[in-house]
C-alpha cells in the first residue's frame, strides 16, 4: 500500500512518514501544497493525508483540483482548526475522513487502515473475532459472548492489533509503534500495565483465557492448545 502525505510542518511530516513506514507502508512525503499536488496527480497512491493549512496552495485546492479531474483516491486530511464548518467543508469536497490536530498516532493509523479496507472492499472486515471475543471494527465495541466489554480507545487498539494478527507474538516494541504514538524504551512497563488491565477486561471473568504471555517475546491472543 503506498501513501502520500502533504505536510508542511518537518516534524509531523517526518513523525507520520517513519510511523506509517514502519506500520509497513510505503510512503511519499511532500512539505508543500503544489509539490504534493503535482504528486498526487500523476503517483498511483491508495491513500492521500492531506494537511489543511500549507503555504503555497491549501489541502482543500488539492483535493478539490484531484476531483474535478476524476482522481478517485482516498483522502484523510488533517485539520488545526476544529469548527464544524472545516469538517463538513472537506467531507463536501469529497474527503474520506478527517482528523483533527492534534491527534495520537495510533488513531491515525486506525483510520487509515479503517479507510484503507473500506476502499479495498467495501463489504467485508467489518468485525474481528477469536472465540467469542468479537470486535465491531466500525463502532469500536467488543464482546465476549453476550457481554459487552467496554474499552478505551488504546485498549481497542491493543485488543485490534493482537486479535488481527492472532496466534503470532507480538514483541512489546512492536506493541508500542503501533498502538502508542511513539517508542517506548525497553524498560518502561506501559504495555505491561496496559495488558494487565486489558486482560481483566476480556479475561478475568471467562474460563477461556485468550492473552498469552510468551516469556522473554512478548504477548499474544490465541486459542490455547486442544489437550489439557
Ligand atoms: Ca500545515
């Protein structure tokens, strides 16, 4: 999957282009509005963020100028500004989503994978699941059976990411990139707190225990092994 940012602030350009690479995308990186444009026009990119505010021509020209000329790509564009008036005037332009700044990494990248997944194919992944833990992607609520667990937005993003890839260890660093908005030294015990509470969430009150810790790795969901 190859995206494109416009951001002309260096820091956050470069914040979001090494996180998205590391979340395994590829990523093109314009610090201004026309550059970007110019990109955005001829580069075969499946998704676009799209500053609002840039020096030369603004986020909503280049989206603008990308529909008037039939370019389909998705776009999530970061706005500063929080009036109800910015939101609805990009989604009028044909934006997909919109985030506003300052924002967390995590959420980001759980909208771009949320946008990316709708425009690959609309009607699937709507939901994750492991035994009876269900996660409705869309409305960000999980279950276990009948019971609705209620969860913060980072431990949805946990319980997401271990679920998605479900049987395969996930080491703390890798946890941390993904979930938190930056790299956690070795030592810090934030994932572990975090787990630990996510567990007494989906775990403590089920036979079935999903989350496993893997000595030494990291931590993982799965289905125990069939004998007992
Ligand atoms: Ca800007």
């Amino acid at each position: 999957m190859k995206l494109l940012i416009v951001e002309d602030e260096a820091k956050t350009g470069e914040y979001l282009r090494q996180g998205l690479s590391e979340a395994g995308f590829i990523v093109d990186l314009s610090h201004n509005g026309l550059d970007g444009h110019h990109l955005a026009m001829t580069g075969d990119y499946d998704l676009l963020i799209l500053d609002v505010m840039l020096p030369d021509i603004d986020g909503w020209q280049i989206l603008q100028s990308l529909r008037e000329a039939g370019k389909e790509v998705t776009v999530l564009y970061l706005t500063a500004r929080e009036s109800i008036d910015d939101r609805v005037k990009g989604l009028e332009l044909g934006a997909d989503d919109y985030l506003v700044k300052p924002f967390v990494f995590a959420e980001l990248l759980a909208r771009v994978r949320t946008l990316l997944r709708r425009s690959a194919n609309p009607a699937t992944e709507l939901s994750l699941s492991i035994a009876d833990l269900e996660l409705d992607l869309a409305r960000h609520r999980a279950r276990r059976g009948n019971k609705r667990i209620h969860l913060t937005a980072k431990e949805f993003s946990l319980l997401e990411l271990l679920v998605r890839r479900q049987g395969e260890v996930l080491p703390r660093s890798l946890i941390a990139s993904q979930v938190w908005d930056m790299n956690f030294d070795s030592d810090t015990n934030v994932i572990d707190v975090a787990i630990r509470r996510l567990r007494g969430k989906i775990d403590d009150n089920f036979e079935l225990k999903l989350i496993q810790t893997v000595r030494g790795m990291g931590y993982m969901i799965d289905l125990p092994d069939e004998e007992a």
